[in-house]
C-alpha cells in the first residue's frame, strides 16, 4: 500500500458497485492479510507469497528476496553482497556458466545489465519473469531461484573473470555527485555503519579479495529465515505451494547462525552544516534534515489512519512549496518537504530544493518558513478537501482495475510487506478502509498531526551541494546555518487561499457534426469524420477498466518556421503550456480539477505537431474540453514566462562541466555539421533568444487550425457515449488553411568515415559513439529487419563485450529506419569503458560487426530474439499504450493498422540471412561517425 500521488484530478464519484462501508473499524485492530494473497512460513523460517493473477497472461513473476544487502559485509566483504548477486547468473547447482541467461534469453526473457537484480543496503531481490506458454519453464523457473538460494558454484574462475566488470560497473557511477555524495553522506548517516557500506563497495576489495570471502558472505546470510519467494501470476496456488516446499523446504540455517541486527543511526545531537562542491555538479541544491525517527511499523487500523493523516499532511505542504516556484522570481527551482523514510528502520523529516539563480539563502528562507507556516496555522478546509478527493481518486481508480491489475505490482508490494512490512490487505478491504476512515480525518487533526511532526528547535543538518565554477558564489557552513537561524525566527503569517474556479470551461462550444462513420471489425475500430473535416478512430478496449489514452498528430512542426524562429518553435509548446489554460493558471487549474484524472497537452516536435492525453473513464468529456481549450486559448502570463525561463537558464547554467553532455554535444555537432535544426545541449544564451510573445505567436501558428489531425482514442469507453463529446470538443475545433507538408530542411548526416575525440571530466571514465547512417528505402519489413540486426547485435555486445572480453559494464546498439523527412536510417553503438580499454573496445565492436557481415547470427542468437519479440508483443497487445502508438504511427506512415495482428507471421519470416544482408547495408565501415570521449588532459 505504497501511496505516492500527485495532485491532478475530482468529485470522488464512487460507482455504484463499489464495497460497502464497514460497520466500523477498532483502530486497534490488526489489519488482516487480504484473500487474494496466500503467505506461509516453511518451518526452515523462508516466507512465500502466493497468488494467482491473470495479467498479463500466461506469465508467472518470480521473486527470491533476501533481506541481506551491503549493510552487513565485514570489512573486508565491502562490496562482494552485490558482487555475489552479479555471481548468481554465473554458475550454479543446475545451470553452468552462461546457461542461465542462455535458457532465459531461449524462452523470450530479456537480460539488461542488471535488469533482473538489485542489491542496496539491507536487501537483495532477484527477479524473474517466466512466460508459462510450455509447462516446462515453471520447473525451470523454480530450480532458477532455488540455485539462488543455495545452489550457486562461486568457482575461482567465475569470481575472478568478474572483477573486471564490476569495476566497470563502478566507473559509470563516478562522477560530480558520487564525489559529494562521498563528503554529504557520512553526515547524513550522522556516523552510521550506513555511511561506510554503499553497495558499491571499495575498489580496492573488488580487485582483490580471495574467493572464500564473498563464499562467507553467501554462507552467512542466504539462509532460509532471511528470504522471501514470491509467486504471483499464471499458477494454480496449490501447486505454487508445492514447488515451494519441493524447492526450498529442505534448507536450513546455518549454525552457529550470525544475529541479522539493523544498523543504528544515532539522532543528530548538535547542529551542523556541511557544504561539497565540484566543478562538474550540474547544479546548486540545499537539503535540511532533522534527527532520524525510529519506524516502528504497526500493522493496525490505527497506524494505517496516521499514514493516512501523513499523505494528506505531505500532499497539501507539498502543493504549497510547488506554488511557491511559480512565482516570477522564486525562491528556489523547486521544493519538497515530508517525513521520509531513511532505512527499513528508520524516518527522517527533511527538505529539500533545487536553487535558482539567487542561491541558498530564499530557498533555506522559504523551506523553513513554510514548514513554520503549516506547524503555526496548519492548512485549510479546502486545501484538506481537495487533498482528500484526489487521494479517494486515485484510490477509487486502484479499486476499478482489481481485476486488470498488473503482477509486478503485486509482487512490489509483497516484496515490501516481507522488508518492510507494509500492510497487505487487498485494494477491495484497502479501498473499503480508506471510504471509512478518509471522510473522517478533521483539519484538526491533521493541524495536530503537523504540529506533531515538523520539527522545531531541533538539532539539523543543512547541506550544500553544487557547482564550484563560482557562478553563484558557494555558501560557508556558518552562512547557511545563519540564514536557517533567521528564517526560523522570523515571523510567519497564515496561508491566504485564493478563490478558485471550479470548471475549467464555463460553456460548451457551439458542437459540430459526425459527417461519415465507418467501421473495422477486425481491428475494432471506429472512425468517423467529423464536420470540420478532422478525423477520429475509436478503440474501445477491456484492457484496462478505467483508462483512456489520446493521441493527434500531423506534418508540421517547427521545421515549418524560418531559421530565425528555431529556438522560439522549439520552446514554444512548453512555454504556453507552463502558463495554464484558459484564464487559470497550472496550480488553478490542478485545483479545479481536484478528484478528476484528466489531462491534454499539444506539442510542435521537429517535423509534426501533435497532442497527447489521458484520462481516467470518468473523465474523458474533461480531457476533450481540455484538448478544446489548448488549440482555441492561450492564457499569456509574464511571472510564470518568468518562473519558465529562470528554471531553464538555470538548469543550464552549468550544463557544459558535466562530461555527458560535452560529450553529447560533440556527437550531436560532428553528427550533423552544426546544422541549427538540430537540438543540442541548450547553454543559457539559447535562452537570451527566446520571446515570450513571439513563441505564443509561432504556438497559435500552428495550432489555431486542427486541420490535418486524426485523434485516436483508445480505452475504456463506450462508443456511443464518446460520440457526442466528440462532435462538441472536436467537431467545433476551427480548420483553417495552414501548411501541412513535412518540409525537410536539409538536415543531413555526414558522409565517409569522421573520427572526434573530447576531453571532459577528472575520472578515468570513457564514452564511444560509433554512428551509422545514410538513405535507405523505408518499409516495415525493412524496419524490422533492422531491428532484428540491432538486438541481435546487443546480445552479441553482451556477450563478447561484456561476459567474455570485459571491456564494459553495459553498452548498446540502437537505432531505426525513418519516413521523414527523407527515406534515411540511423543506427548507433553506445559503449562506455576505460579511457585503457578505448581502442580495445572499438576493436571488439567492429570485429563484431565484421562478423556479422560474415556469418549472420547463429541460429540461436535470432531465436532469442524472436521468442522476446512475441512475447513483448503478445502482452502489449492487452495494452491501451500499444494500440494507441501503432495506430498513430499506422497514420502518419500511412501504413495499414492491420499488420498489428500479423505480427508474429512477419516475425517469423526473418531468417538470418535478412540480418546479415542488413548488416552489409547499413553497418557500412566506410561511412561512419566515432566520437570518443577522454578525461580532461591534466
Ligand atoms: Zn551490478
């Protein structure tokens, strides 16, 4: 029952089947473990959750948790809780090297970096998704994750082959905020073993260690009372049942058995401040964070309802910081404040912002003062009200997609009841809980409850990070702490609540007319032309009960404008966008919609203009209003065209110490002559260009005509119903004349072979681009084809590259083939490594691609591909974000729709040769771009 929600949305309508309120709750109750869950305890202490759910189909999310991370290494095991978790794909009881990804990537499983496992401090989880369409891959998966648990080789041989790459692992964290991070956090941790133990661990144990000590480690530790299995998806819980006792059963504690204890972290004592610079931060930050609070998680009615009273508290102190960043010239970029969680064991209030170009002192003044603001005079019935609908909302929305909830997520949420034994009572009671409860949550006490939790007089930190290229001038300790003094003392009034409107649109629009209907049955669709002239195709799904998604778009863009007018086009959609709709402003218009899950927004993109929404079911006539308004008004306000631009100078301000984006820049540059068409990353002088009237000029350009769209809905709505807000929101959209051809501006890549090399950044970090592109005739067999050749490229690049070379942590190919503007492909190789490994690694990614050319891909590497394809596919085609971008995309290509459902034909069609010819086309070693990027020379 994790809740994170922001304010968007309404009236909590709640529908006529929705549960009946409970005769009352005790608060001192325990909360039940909901019935759609089964948990047990083997008597060996291992804990499983079990439960079957139907979406996606046909597949089954496997877990093995284990509440061990880094926190628990010994000095000399700093490091090895990850590296084992890396040594658990190399090797075990059933599965020699490489066979496991080999299997997994077999049956459709996809393997990224470390896609399927993560390690932090007090945990570990491995992660397996198994698609259930043979009945073999459930054994399978369970003999996986019970090599996990205790079956894994740990071979000399596999140990020390891997070093290399967990060391590269650890070179792509370095950098300006793993530098800071190394001065902010033992102060954070207040002295805490926290501090001393970062998953990464210490390089120097890494290289180093003797193959026994990570051995200890996963002796010690992965044992049964410290794990978790989790089960949820396509399987009979019975046999769930079985499997688990079959697999895991005979495990034992070790003995004598090391204590799990939680590392303390002391409550700060005396105030202190901290500052760390680095000349490549991005940017300048403060955080205040008071003493730690213990978690002590009860799992009653009455510790449910605090939580409850804690994300009202959170959203509405949280609306408040956020209006305060839109102001003409704010105090801070941006802010937060809430009483987070620390550790499984421990909260601790903070604050926290972005700084603008006036530095530390207005944020620490604003952060402070609002916090003050909310303990003195709390919030207002209002504020309370709204905070309460979206929240019942957001929670109604979780009730009406029980049935079409997703396993991953279940599965999240049992991984936190085991770690952090977060209440697991089931949406339909959770939902129940929160209709009982909610309504009775008084701004009394919820005043109380702020007054209860803002800390004040107490001991804090205050923290500096940021850029040291003296920009802004950096902060002392003492300066900081003198501006926190000042704030807390000055005197702070109440909130003032404006009045705000409660409809985004009082009148409706004269309506247009449905001119011409047709439908496809096949694909379900319904497209009607309306009188205006613009199209809309219908999809109506049961893929989801209460989502509805909405997409336009059309040749345009802003290669529509002359030169001149680039940067303006290019920032134009965001700029009215950022100063509301209609007569309201963002925050207005948030507050209006209070309870509503609504929202529409149009941009002009490099060569199409386009408009994107989502609604909840409930919501859809709003979205269309919403859709309406932004292509009939601009609402123009120089504070928030202000607030716009200062975020965005800003942000930039600093952007060129950062090596990524020297890098990015210098690729992007090389790439495309410095065509001006061609985005980069923005420097605040791009700034001094823009203009507030001439982006809204350029913005009314384009979008004070629908002409040339096709909308495309795709949800849960019924057709009938839609048809009349259609013909009131769309139909009366005006269509005038305007361009509608893509004009192609000349943006051409460089031809032959051009090598760059940059130079930016103080730690040993490389990055290699190795760019192809150039015309080719663009079909959708052709695309797929490309695309064939890419993945199995990436299994290649990991498996040279990565597993048997070590040259990289991770790396990639990427790319497509394009309509427009000209029938072109692009395809790229990312691989960051060691400035040493540079021209190791370049070899190794063209001797692949020589040997692609050669040999095409073995039989097995396009096998894997395919089987992921159709089981990528197979799911999405349950999914309302699928059918909306290949219909749009059908559209614009002007492709027919219908090759949606002969998907898996086509796939099959490819055959290696397809890929090798591919690999000859385009992968063309006399026309390429390679720009590499070194360390600063000192
Ligand atoms: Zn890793």
């Amino acid at each position: 029952m994790k809740r994170t929600f922001l304010a968007t949305a309404c009236f909590a309508l709640l529908l006529a089947h929705a549960p009946g309120a409970l005769a009352d709750i005790r608060l001192t109750d325990t909360i039940p473990i909901g019935p759609q869950v089964k948990v047990g305890k083997l008597p060996n202490g291992l804990t499983y959750y079990i439960q079957k759910n139907g979406r996606p189909e046909k597949k089954l999310e496997l877990r093995l948790v284990v509440k061990a991370g880094s926190i628990l290494e010994d000095d000399d095991q700093q490091g090895l809780a990850h590296f084992l978790e890396h040594l658990a794909f190399n090797g075990s009881a059933h599965f020699k090297p490489h066979e496991l990804t080999d299997y997994l990537q077999s049956i459709g499983v996809k393997i990224g970096a470390d896609l399927n496992a993560t390690t932090s401090f007090d945990e570990t989880v491995y992660m397996l998704p198994i698609p259930t369409d043979k009945p073999d891959n459930i054994d399978k998966g369970f003999q996986v994750l019970e090599d996990w648990a205790h079956g894994l080789t740990l071979a000399d041989a596999d140990i020390e082959k891997e070093r290399a790459i967990v060391l590269e692992e650890a070179r792509l964290g370095k950098g300006a905020g793993e530098r800071m991070n190394k001065i902010v956090m033992p102060k954070m941790f207040n002295g805490s073993r926290y501090a001393q133990r970062l998953p990464i661990g210490q390089e120097a144990v890494i290289k180093s260690f003797k193959p026994d000590v990570v051995r200890r480690f996963y002796r010690d530790w992965y044992r049964p009372d410290l794990m978790a299995v989790v089960i949820v998806g396509d399987i009979e819980p019975a046999r769930a049942e079985q499997l688990v006792k079959a697999h895991f059963g005979a495990m034992k504690n070790p003995s004598p058995e090391r204590p799990r204890s939680y590392a303390p972290i002391s409550a700060r004592a005396a105030t202190e401040a901290v500052v760390a610079t680095d000349k490549e931060a991005s940017g300048n930050a403060v955080m205040i964070r008071y003493p730690v609070r213990e978690a002590r998680e009860r799992s009653t009615f009455g510790a449910y309802r605090e939580k409850l009273v804690d994300l009202l508290f959170s959203s509405m102190l949280n609306q408040r910081l956020q209006e305060l960043s839109q102001q003409a010239n704010p105090p801070f970029i941006g802010g937060g404040s809430s009483l987070g969680k620390l550790t499984p064991r421990y909260k601790s209030y903070g604050a926290a912002a972005a700084l603008g170009k006036d530095g530390a002192a207005p944020a620490l003044a604003a952060l402070v003062q609002e916090n003050e603001r909310a303990r003195q005079f709390g919030f207002g019935e209002a504020e309370l009200e709204r905070s309460k609908k979206n929240f019942m909302r957001m929670m109604e929305r979780q009730y009406n997609e029980r049935d079409k909830t997703n396993s991953i997520s279940y599965v999240n949420e049992y991984t936190r009841n085991f770690l952090e034994r977060e209440e697991i009572p089931g949406i339909e009671n959770e939902y129940a809980y929160a209709r009982e409860l909610v309504p009775g949550i008084t701004l009394a006490e919820v005043n109380r409850y702020a007054r209860a939790t803002i800390p004040s007089n107490s001991a804090r930190l205050v923290v500096y990070t940021g850029s040291s290229n003296g920009a802004t001038p950096t902060p002392s300790p003492g300066e900081l702490l003198a501006w926190v003094d000042a704030a807390a003392k000055a005197k702070v009034t109440a909130h003032e609540e404006k009045q705000v409107a409660s409809s985004l649109m009082a009148k409706a629009p004269a309506p247009g007319a449905i001119v011409a209907e047709t439908a496809d049955k096949a694909l379900g669709l319904t497209t009607l032309t309306l009188s205006n002239g613009v199209k809309v195709i219908l999809k109506p799904t049961d893929f989801n009960n209460d989502q509805v998604f909405l997409s336009a778009s059309r040749p345009g863009g802003l290669t529509q404008f002359a030169e001149k007018d680039i940067v303006n086009a290019r920032y134009a959609s965001a700029i009215v966008d950022s100063m509301g709709l209609n007569g309201l402003s963002p925050l207005d218009v948030q507050k209006a919609l209070a309870g509503k899950v609504a929202g529409a927004g149009l941009a002009i993109g490099q060569y199409i203009d386009s408009v994107g929404g989502s609604a909840g079911s409930s919501d859809i006539e709003l979205m269309l209003q919403m859709v309406h308004l932004r292509f009939t008004t601009v609402r123009r306000d120089e504070d928030l065209y202000k607030s716009y631009l200062g975020k965005h100078v800003e942000a930039a301000r600093n952007v060129m110490a950062q090596p990524a984006a020297v890098f990015s820049d210098a690729l992007i540059g090389t790439m495309y002559k410095d065509s001006p068409w061609v985005a980069r990353p923005p420097r605040p002088a791009d700034f001094s260009n823009l203009d507030m009237d001439r982006a809204i000029a350029l913005y009314k350009e384009r979008f004070a005509s629908a002409r040339g769209m096709t909308f495309i809905l795709v949800g849960s709505f019924d057709v009938e119903k839609v048809k009349p807000l259609v013909a009131t929101y769309l139909a009366s959209l005006p269509t005038p004349d305007l361009p509608l051809a893509v004009r192609d501006v000349g943006v051409r890549p460089v031809r032959g072979v051009v090598k760059r090399e940059v130079f930016s950044g103080s730690e040993q970090k490389s990055q290699v681009a190795i760019n192809f592109s150039g015309p080719a005739k663009f079909s959708e067999d052709e695309q797929m084809r490309v695309q064939a050749l890419i993945d199995v490229m990436n299994l290649r690049i990991n498996d040279i590259l990565r597993e048997k070379l070590t040259l990289i942590y991770s790396g990639r190919m990427s790319g497509s083939l394009e309509k427009v503007p000209y029938e072109h492909y692009a395809i790229g190789m990312s691989l960051p490594t060691g400035p040493a490994n540079v021209d190791k690694t370049i070899a190794a990614a063209f001797a692949e691609i020589a040997q692609m050319k050669e040999s095409g891909p073995s039989a097995a590497d396009l096998a894997k591909v395919k089987q992921n394809w159709i089981q990528v596919h197979r799911r999405a085609l349950r999914e309302n974000a699928y059918w909306l971008h290949e219909l749009q995309s059908a559209v614009m290509l002007g492709t027919d729709p219908a090759a949606i459902l002969a998907y898996e034909e086509k796939v099959a069609a490819i055959t290696a040769q397809d890929v090798q010819a591919a690999a000859a086309r385009y992968l063309d070693t006399n026309n390429y771009v390679q720009v590499v990027l070194y360390p600063e020379k000192k």
